[in-house]
C-alpha cells in the first residue's frame, strides 16, 4: 500500500487535463451510480467541458476540492468537498463499478479527510447518504463519521453524519 490506498492507486486534486478521464469515469458508471445517488442528467455530460471549467474556478477560489482516484491515467473515483465556509464542508464520494468492493473507498476517504484538516484547515465534515446505501454507511461509519439525524419521510429515506477534524 502506497498512501494508504491499495497498490498502484494514488490520489490527485482535480485538475484540468482530467477532464477526458472523468467525463469517461462518469460515463462508465453512469447506470451503476444512479441506482444509489441522483442521475446527473444529460446536460451534465453535453456540458461537461465548461462544467469542468466552472469547478476548476471554483476550486482556485476554495469553496470546492475535488479529488480523484486514479490508476493510471484512469479514474477511478472522486472524493469531493464541497460547500466550503466557516471550516466545514459537505463530503462525497463515488467509486467505479470495476472497483467497488476492495477497500477504494474506505482507503481514499481515509487520505481525503487528512488534506480536509491538514491542507484546507477544516474542523468539520458532513455527509449524507441515503438509508438503503448500507456500503456508504459502512465507508462513512469506518471513517469515523458520527450519525447526526435522518429523514425518514418521503420516497428515498436520508442518514446524516458528521465528522469532527483535527489538524
Ligand atoms: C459506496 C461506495 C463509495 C463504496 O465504495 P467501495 O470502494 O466499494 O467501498 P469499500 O470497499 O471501501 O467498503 C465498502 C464497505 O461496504 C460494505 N458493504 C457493501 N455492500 C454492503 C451492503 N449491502 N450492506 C452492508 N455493507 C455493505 C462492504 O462490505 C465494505 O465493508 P467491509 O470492508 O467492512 O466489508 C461505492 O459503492 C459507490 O461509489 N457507490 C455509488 C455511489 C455512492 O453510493 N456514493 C456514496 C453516496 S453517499
């Protein structure tokens, strides 16, 4: 293991020369990550040149840091904080079908989550995910991530967690 993720993997910031291999990452996986989080809908991947941009700019400004996993020139999943303000943000992940089950996930939100306090000097996350997500409540729980509340109303019932950082 290398960084704590499993061999040949590493993790980078989004940059821009990504964008062919995270347009072919969400394409890929596109009916697998649907049946778990919201469709990001056509004009996400019509539009997905100036999107990347807009989150690139985001990103120079700091109200966003999206990471990738990557094995080789391929990604194989994103571990994104968003909403950044006041030394909290809002915290997900994805991991491609090819490679679900062998510990991505819990090994990438690991690394994440030392940048989140040691490079973007936050103090909190929070995560959501939705009650039949028993693999993402297992990476979160793994994680250190609390359980803060839920909806249980509705079609899709939600669990809430939080994360404490330390620097
Ligand atoms: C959720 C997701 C990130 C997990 O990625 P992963 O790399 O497979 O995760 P890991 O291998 O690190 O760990 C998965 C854990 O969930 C467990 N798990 C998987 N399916 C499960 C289920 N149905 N019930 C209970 N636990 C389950 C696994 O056993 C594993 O735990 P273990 O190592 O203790 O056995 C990935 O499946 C994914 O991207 N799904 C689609 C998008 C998504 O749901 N994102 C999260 C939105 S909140």
């Amino acid at each position: 293991m290398a960084d704590g993720l499993p061999d040949g993997l590493r993790i980078e910031r989004l940059a821009a020369e990504h964008a062919e291999a995270v347009l072919a990452f969400e394409v890929e996986n596109r009916a697998y990550f649907a049946a778990s989080v919201k469709d990001r809908g056509d004009d996400y991947f019509t539009e997905f040149p100036a999107r990347h941009a807009a989150l690139l700019s985001e990103q120079e400004v700091g109200t966003i840091q999206f990471h990738l996993v990557l094995d080789g020139d391929q990604v194989i999943g994103r571990v994104n904080l968003v909403d950044l303000a006041d030394g909290s943000a809002e915290f997900g992940y994805r991991i491609a079908e090819k490679a679900a089950g062998r510990g991505v996930a819990t090994a990438a939100v690991g690394k994440v989550l030392e940048l989140a306090a040691a490079q973007y000097g936050l103090t909190s996350l929070r995560a959501g995910t939705s009650a039949r997500n028993k693999a993402s409540q297992a990476v979160l729980l793994r994680a250190g991530f609390v359980q803060t509340g839920e909806v249980v109303a509705g079609d899709e019932p939600q669990v809430f967690y939080t994360r404490q950082l330390t620097a």
